[in-house]
C-alpha cells in the first residue's frame, strides 16, 4: 500500500462552498487505509467521488481522461478537498493514473487530438495515416460514445458516509 492515510491540515480553509457543504467531507479530519482495498459506500450526494478525485490530486495522480487532473474544470471542488488534507505516503508507485467512467469519452478525444498534434508536427495530415481494413470492421472498435448511449452509467466505489 502506498498510500496509508489523509489529514486535514491545520488551519485549512473551510468555508460554505462545495466541497465543504457536503457534511461527511466537512467533517473528515483523517482517513487511514488499513487494508489493500477500500470500499466506499454511501448515497448519492454524500462525497464519494469527491474523496476519490481529491485523494487523485493529493498523490498527483494523471488523468485518463479528457485533461490533467490540476486542470480539469470538473474537479474545481476536488481540489479544494485535496489542497486542505496532507497525504501520509509510504514510497510512490511508479504509476499513478486516474480513471472515472466518464473520462472513457474524454479519453479517446484527447488521444485522437494529441495523434493530430503529432502528425501536425510532422507536417502530415491525419486523414493520411493508414488504418488496416480489418482494423476498421472489427466490432472491437466500436465508438466509445455508442457505448455510451448503449449501457448506463455504472459507480462502483462504496465507502459507509454519514453526516
């Protein structure tokens, strides 16, 4: 485990905007992980995703997503948290990546943009690279935003929160 716990900073600023209008969060002062796996539980609205994305910017994970973690609009909230807790460490992983659901979309855009990027640099056009037929046709490369209309969206965190 490399991350064993989160403390509440002395003399962080909290005030009565989001994330602190969310009572478990407001509350938390410390957060030990004890075991290799941590389940979150709670209703919706309680905190969960925003203790997950917060404990992302606190080990300054990369996003998997459409941006960075530090400049990701939707994670504002995320790092308020984050910048009030401390992260107790023991060592770094070599990678620390962070994936939600709802970054799989993003994913796919950014890389599409940064392969443009790069074929823009190297003074080609992207409708010039070649894509193998069978590559094309395969039901494996199904978009991911049909995925998207096709299955609902799924949370599998779960942490036990109360007010």
């Amino acid at each position: 485990m490399f991350l064993e716990a989160i403390r509440r900073r002395r003399g962080a600023r909290v005030d009565d905007d989001f994330p602190w209008t969310v009572p478990a969060l407001r509350s938390l002062r410390e957060l030990c992980f004890t075991a290799p796996v941590t389940f979150l539980m709670g209703e919706n609205g309680c905190g969960k995703s925003t203790l997950l994305e917060a404990l992302a910017v606190a080990v300054e994970a990369r996003a998997a997503g459409a941006e960075e973690v530090d400049a990701d609009a939707t994670l504002a909230g995320s790092r308020r948290l984050a910048e009030a807790f401390e992260a107790v460490e023991r060592g770094r992983p070599r990678n620390r990546v962070f994936f939600r659901a709802e970054d799989a979309f993003g994913f796919t855009k950014r890389i599409e943009r940064e392969m443009k990027e790069i074929d823009a640099a190297a003074g080609r056009s992207s409708s010039s690279r070649h894509t193998p037929r069978s590559w094309r046709r395969s039901p494996a490369r199904q978009s991911w935003s049909s995925m998207a209309k096709s299955s609902p969206k799924r949370r599998t965190e779960s942490w036990s929160m109360s007010a």
